[in-house]
C-alpha cells in the first residue's frame, strides 16, 4: 500500500538543474518533459505522481521567473556535468553510425533476403534494420530479394507474412523479386560452367559425397570429360534422375582447408510442387550458387550478413568467378540471438508441430507477428536491433532490453486503468452521485474517463483484510473514506475530500465492471528445454472503461503493468 512521501531533497535538487538547463537552452522550462526525465532515473516516484507533480510545478515556475543573469550563473555551476552529457549522448548516436568501407553515396545497392519457409523474427531485424540504415546514410536503394529455391519448405502465406510483417516494420523497398523466377537463368550459367570444366554431374549417393568430403577424396565423377557431364547435365533436366539422384558440384578443390569449398552442391534433384513455379522444375539450385549469380546480375553492390556465413564468402565468390560475374561486397556482423528463446525454422516448425505453442503468432515466440501480438511496437524493435551495431563480436541479447524500450515508448501514451484481481464488495455512503473525472495518463493529457458512483465498489481483498472500524483512507484519486465496518464486504462512508498523509486504496465502481483475464508471458525455454509454466493466466475486474478498448490497445493495468488486448469476445489481455 503506497503511503505519501514527500519528495526528498534530492529530487529537488534534480528538478531544479533539470528546469534550470531546460530554461537555458530554450529559453522557458517546461514541465512534462522534467516529469518524464524525473521518472525515468527515480521510477519509484510514479506512486508519488500528485506530489512529485506539485514540486515540479513549483520548481518550474521558480526557474522561469529568474533573471537571465542568476539563471546563466546557475546553468554555468553545472556546466561540467552538463557537457560531459552531452558527449555522452554523441558517443551513442556514433555507435549508432552505420557505414560499409569502400561504399560511395548514391552507388549503394543492397537486399534483404529472407527465405519464405517460415515466419520473420527478431534475428531477421538486425540485418534488414542495419540494410535500411545504410541504404539511408548513402543515398541508396534497398531490395526485397525472396530466396525460394527449397520447394519443401516454402509456401505463399510466408511470403504474404514477410511483406505485412516488413510492411508494419516501416521498411519500404525499392523492389522486389524471387530467386524462383530465375531458374532458366540459372541453368543457363550452369551449362557454361559444365563447358568450362567448371562444374561436374555426381551420382553418388549423398552417404559417400559426405565421406569423400570428410577424406579429402574426389569420385570417379570428378574425372568426367565436359562432353560427358552436358550429357549427364541434360539428363538430369530431364527425366532421367529421381529425388537426390543426381547433383551438380563445382569442380573445385576435395582437399581444401575451408571444407564448404570440397566440390559443393550446385544444383540437386527434387521433385516437389513449388508455391510459385508450381511443377516446372525438378532440378534447384543451392543457396550457394543462385545468391551470389542472382545478386551480381540485380547490380546488388553490397551485401550484409552475419558471419555464421564467413567460410562461404569464398564459395561465394568462386562462383561469380568462375561465370566471370561482377563481385558484389561482403560485410559481416554477428547474429542476433536471444536468450532463452529460438529462431531457428526448423525448431520452431517443430514446436508449432507439437503444439508446445499455437502458430507462429504464439505471443511467447519472437516472431514479428508474436511480437506485435504482444505490443511491442517497431520502433522498439528497430532500436533494439540496431543497438548492437555492425560488430562482429557474440551476444545473445535478453529479451528484456526490447521490453524495456518497448515500455519508454508505450508509457506516455497508455491509458492507466485500474484492475482488482480478488474483488471484495465496499459500500460508500454519501458516495451516490458523486461524478468524478480521472486522467487517462498521469504523464500527458490524452483525456478522461468519467464515473458517475452510486455508492458501490470494488476493491482487492488483499486492502480489505488491512481495513478496520475507524480508519480513514483515500480512494486513489477520489476521495476520503472512513471505514464503518468490516466483513464479507466493506461499510464506510465518504468524509469529503480529506487531506494528509493517507493509506491509498485502489477501487474500481462495480457498475460496469469488466471481467478480464489476464495472459503473463514468460520465457519460451529454459535452457534447452520448453518452459511449462510460459504462460500463465490470472483473472480480475478492470474498471467500467475497458469495455470501450478495441481490440490491439494497450494499457496500463495499476499495480500490474502493461496488456495489449487480444480477444475482445472474452476480454482476454497479453502482458507487454
Ligand atoms: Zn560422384
């Protein structure tokens, strides 16, 4: 139960340096943005918000009415601090500062690739926020470049899910294109490399591929003449091979040092309906061949990945040699990963398998569209992912740095209602018809909701048990009530506005209650393994006001922290 402190010296003395250097640098203080710097360093003053108000306003109206002089001298006995502030801030913005060495304005061009076999997530965010940046520090352009050679894995709802995701990300691109609509491209550039000597058909099976791989031993197909291989190569275009019967490799190096350059798969059979090409083609290329042929020929002049992809920076770029294809640049940063969570597709295909979670918006995974379900707005998610910069060292980020963010952005424009989790029934007297307006946010005017009492409340058990004949308290924001008994429910009655310092009791008008419930979100995973208790559900009575909330609002519930609605059909809320 919070009791009214008053608000030490201290705090005055911030107040004061902060009205003093917002008078100096624009030309009056200004109460609202002291309150919010205030609260951000003493979080704990949010229960104090009538008296902290006060003592700003106080302050504030001090500074302003101090002659420019006494104010200059003022600012200059903080000046020290007040610079090295300053620096402060400019270091942040420098870490913040993206660039490629060797890029030139104007000649920038660069993609976000996803692959459409899943849902984005947060590690997607880090390259395309770091993409967005760059395409902005030079004046460049950013595309949208779908990876869809795997016809297994992909599907058009993924496609649809990346753009309405990139779409409500704020990230709009310059173009867009599918690496499945190349193909005929792509086997074109393959026959030209078979010509070269370049690239050989191998039908191995995929157990000796790997053992020759793992020995440094080249098969008998490494020997075959280019005649040869155009034949087997045409072959294999037609009808000739079933699933996996037949790859293309490159002809490269079966004792290299880097082992993703021992005569890598190029191209392999597998006969499955494509969501885009439908059954045109049975033969696919890899990743490793179609990226580096598609970026070169889309005048991709810069691309950005994470390092996990560093020992195929050289496959990468003996492909496009070998073709005799420009060389796009390479940058890369480490991956975003974060704790106690997953981001791999293939486990959280699983997952949704098992139905450990319900869909790819499940609000536990950090799926974008799980955490838009969860309220957390793009904005956070852009500063989050671009916290980390373009560094290379390993991190696996706590998922609640983005909520924290998340909560600086939500804060001043929630809407703070009252909850009672474990109602027990209070009866005012003298309460009746008393009308009373409350502010929706206790930091910026967005409005009031407005009761008209008629004497019967709602209050949590855990205040009731604290109550007894004769005690005067505050309904929070309301009035003073003087308790006349205590049972099953509470008798008192309203003594005015009153004034001191008072225990204060929320309530909520039992008229117009709304039943809620309330999901807390947890941790996915404990370690290795899936967290039982990631979700947890409470129910309670939120005041008469949540009733006219739609559906994706967020609010502050009082003394339990912020919901997004989910359902409105049962006035079902996720913790934010
Ligand atoms: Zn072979």
């Amino acid at each position: 139960m919070s009791v009214g402190l008053a608000i030490s010296r201290q705090t005055k003395g911030l107040i004061r340096k902060l009205a003093v250097k917002n008078a100096f640098d624009y030309g009056s203080a200004r109460e609202n943005p002291i309150l919010a710097k205030v609260l951000s360093r003493e979080p704990g003053l949010k229960a104090e918000m009538k008296s902290l108000r006060t003592e700003i306003e106080r302050i504030v109206a001090e500074v302003n009415a101090l002659p420019r002089p006494d104010l200059e001298r003022e600012y200059g006995s903080h000046a020290a601090e007040f610079e090295s502030e300053q620096e402060e801030k400019a270091e942040r913005s420098a870490r913040h500062n993206f660039s490629v060495e060797g890029a030139e304005v104007g000649k920038f061009v660069t993609r976000f690739p996803p692959e459409p076999g899943g849902y984005m997530h947060i590690g997607h965010s880090k390259p395309l926020f770091i993409e967005d940046a760059l395409r902005q520090a030079y004046d460049g352009k950013l595309m949208l470049y779908f990876d869809d050679t795997n016809p297994d894995n992909e599907r058009q709802e993924f496609v649809d899910a990346f753009k309405r995701d990139l779409e409500w990300l704020g990230v709009a691109f310059d173009g867009e294109y599918y690496a499945s609509d190349s193909i005929p491209l792509l086997y074109g550039h393959a026959g030209s490399m078979i010509k070269k000597g370049m690239a050989y058909v191998c039908t191995c099976s995929s157990e000796k591929i790997k053992e020759g791989r793992a020995e440094g031993k080249g098969c008998e197909h490494k020997e075959q003449d280019p005649g040869q291989n155009l034949k087997l190569w045409s072959e294999m275009l037609g009808e000739e091979h079933g699933d996996g019967g037949a790859v293309l490799r490159l002809n490269s190096n079966m004792s290299a040092l880097n082992t993703v350059m021992r005569d890598p798969t190029l191209f392999r059979t597998k006969r499955a309906r494509h969501y885009r090409q439908g059954d045109k083609y049975h033969v696919w290329p890899t990743y490793d061949f179609c990226t580096p042929v598609i970026d070169s020929i889309r005048g991709i002049t810069d691309v950005l990945r994470s390092k996990e992809y560093e020992l195929r920076d050289e496959l990468y770029f003996a492909v496009l040699g070998a073709l005799g294809l420009r060389k796009p640049r390479i940058t890369s940063f480490s991956r975003l990963e974060i704790a106690n969570n997953i981001t791999s597709k293939r486990k959280i295909r699983q997952m949704i398998a098992d139905k450990l979670v319900q869909g790819y918006s499940d609000p536990r995974l950090v799926t974008i569209s799980a955490l838009r379900r969860r309220g957390i707005t793009a904005n956070a998610i852009r500063e989050f992912a671009l916290s980390f910069g373009m560094g290379k060292s390993e991190s696996v980020a706590d998922l609640a740095a983005l909520l924290n963010l998340n909560k600086k952005i939500i804060e001043p424009i929630a809407r703070h209602l009252s909850f009672i989790d474990d109602p027990v029934p209070v009866h005012v007297a003298n309460a009746e018809g008393i009308e009373l307006s409350l502010r929706l946010n206790p930091y910026q005017d967005i409005g009031y909701r407005r009761y008209m009492l008629n004497g019967h409340f709602f209050i949590n058990a855990s205040d009731s048990k604290r109550l007894k004949k004769g005690d005067t308290v505050r309904f929070k924001d309301a009035f003073s009530v003087a308790v006349i008994s205590v049972g099953d429910g509470v008798e008192a009655e309203c003594v005015g506005s009153g004034s001191g310092n008072m225990v204060v009791v929320p309530w909520i008008a039992e008229s117009g209650a709304v039943r809620c419930e309330l999901l807390h979100i947890g941790n996915l995973m404990e370690g290795e393994r899936f967290n039982d208790r990631s979700i947890t559900r409470t129910h309670g009575y939120a005041e008469g006001y949540a009733s006219s909330l739609v559906g994706g609002e967020i609010v502050k519930f009082e003394r339990k922290g912020f919901f997004r609605l989910d359902g409105k059909a049962d006035m079902s809320f996720i913790s934010v």
